[in-house]
C-alpha cells in the first residue's frame, strides 16, 4: 500500500489493514516514501501509519516494503521497530532497500545518491540495528557510522528478532548476497519488471547453490490478481508456490487514490492454493502466505547496484 496520495492518511490505512485482517489476508505492508518525484501528494510518515494499524489489527503481519535505510538515522529505526513490534504483539516484518530518487531525492536534502555508498551504508545500518536489537552493550565502528557503547532495551517482542526482508534486482547479485545473511527477500528482475514464475525459480535455485538455506526464509513474489475469478487466480499464483514462493504481495498501486477500489478488492480476499491454509506464524515456515502490498511502482524504490 502507498504512504502517498488521497488513500495515505494514517486513519485510512487503518481501516483498509482491519478489512484486511477480516477478509483473510495475512499482511499488510506500506511504502516508506519521503517525497513522490516534484508532485504535491500528500505524503504521511510509515512508521506513524503503521503503529495506527497495529492498534487497529491483532492478527495480520505488518511492515515496509522497502524502508531505504540509508536515508535514515538506524539508532532511531532500532527503536521505531522495536516499538512497533512491541505495540503489535510481535507482527513487525521490516523491508529494507537503497531508496530512488523519486521516493528519497538523496541529493535534494544534500546527501550522497551515489549507489556504492548506499549500499554501504544499508549494510552499517543493519549490522547496527541487530546489534542494538539485541539488548546486550553495543558499539560500532564503521566507515558511516560510528557508536560508543550502549545498550537498547526493550529488545523486540520476536524472537531472536523482528524479520528482515531484502529487496533487489535480479541478476545483480549484490542485493541478492545481502538477503542471504538475513530472513527474506524480495525479487525484482532487470530491467525493473515483475518476476515470472521461471525467475524465481532461478534465484530460488540460486539461493540453494550457493548460500546455506536457513530453515525459515521467505521469497516474497510481487503481483496481482482480479479476486474475481478464484480458479484463474489460483493459476497464476501456483506456479510461484511451486517455484518456493512462501509470500503473495498483491498489489493495489494501481488504485492508490481510491480508497474504495481499495477496499473493494480487500474484501474479496487473498489468491490461494486449493490446498492452502491460512498461516500465522512470524517467519517464513515453507508455506503460503497472501498480503496486500503494491504494485510497479515498488520497482523503482529497490535501485540496487551489483555492490
């Protein structure tokens, strides 16, 4: 869902994540916008939206698809996640990326856009932020970021940790590398398209050949379907469970500044296998999971050097 347009405002979201949760689905994840190109949208803060809809909800999952960390201070997003985890009784999944210039314009607020030094300072962001995750005195001495020892309490609701999901480009393989140190990632292929069944199956092989599978690891695909018809949209999302899709972000871009074509489609409820089962669980288990999210324009956000 977008952070950005008519359909944005916290209160919305709100509601839209309660209709969610009533009509099935398992999760419910925003953009991290800071600006939309030059456009005058009204833009609401994420992190704000989703503690709203972590007091709405009590079941579904909740997150960013992607928070561009480097645009960020990670001391202070260590903390805005533990609370949202804390305020959602352990349902924070956090998405993370490099960020664009439509939706950060680094060099707009003085900061480097070069995509080596973002990269960097996404890897000193997520070190630091499960260092300080961990409750135990931590310190840090990077090429970005420096911190003297301290110790974050409370530590997050999850355990070990609040999820982390990584997006990416495929077929760089730097972002790619960076997702299997952590709990989840989200493909994108060049040049800047939605996957097909075959390419996940490819970075699905990739990840067996050549990273250590972790028992609980999601590959979470990004599409769409009609919820009209339940036969043809169990089509085209079976071929990605059985390619190891473990999430379905469906996508609803298309109708961001309509909070009704929204909900319409919420309520019809989330594509799944005749023999899937709505899961609950925290982390990605090998089984199925349907969540809404966004569309094409999600493309844009993940702009990931082979770094």
């Amino acid at each position: 869902m977008p952070n950005v347009g008519t359909a944005s405002h916290p209160e919305t979201l709100a509601k839209l994540a309660l209709e969610a949760e009533k009509s099935g689905w398992d999760g419910f994840f925003l953009w991290n916008h800071l600006v939309e190109w030059d456009k005058r949208f009204p833009i609401y803060d994420t992190f704000t939206s989703l503690a709203a809809i972590a007091l709405k909800t009590s079941r579904i999952r909740l997150g960013t698809t992607v928070t561009p960390l480097p645009r960020l201070k990670p001391w202070e997003v260590a903390r805005q996640t533990v609370a949202l985890d804390h305020l959602s009784h352990g349902r924070m999944i956090l998405g993370v990326g490099l960020g664009a210039k439509e939706s950060c314009d680094y060099e707009r607020f003085g900061e480097s856009a070069d995509n080596k030094i973002l990269a960097e300072k996404l890897d000193e962001s997520l070190d630091i932020i499960n260092g300080l995750w961990t409750g135990r005195p931590f310190s840090y001495r990077g090429k970005h970021y420096r911190i003297q020892k301290t110790s974050f309490l409370p530590r997050p609701a999850q355990k070990p940790r609040i999820p982390i999901w990584v997006g990416g480009f495929w077929p760089r393989k730097g972002p790619f590398k960076r997702a299997a140190k952590w709990d989840g990632v989200i493909p994108l292929k060049l040049p800047e398209e939605l996957l097909e069944s075959e390419d996940l199956r490819t970075i699905t092989n990739y990840f067996r050949k050549h990273h250590a599978r972790k028992a609980k690891f999601d590959f979470v695909n990004i599409g769409w379907t009609a919820g009209t018809n339940r036969d043809r949209d169990r089509e085209k999302v079976a071929p990605f469970i059985e390619a190891g899709m473990t999430w379905w972000l469906e996508s609803l871009y298309a109708k961001r500044d309509s909070p009704e074509k929204m909900r319409k489609r919420i309520r019809l409820g989330p594509p799944r296998a005749r023999t899937q089962r709505r899961q609950t669980s925290s982390r990605g288990s090998g089984s199925k999971h349907a969540s809404v999210s966004e569309m094409k324009h999600f493309l844009d956000r993940l702009r990931e050097e082979d770094v």
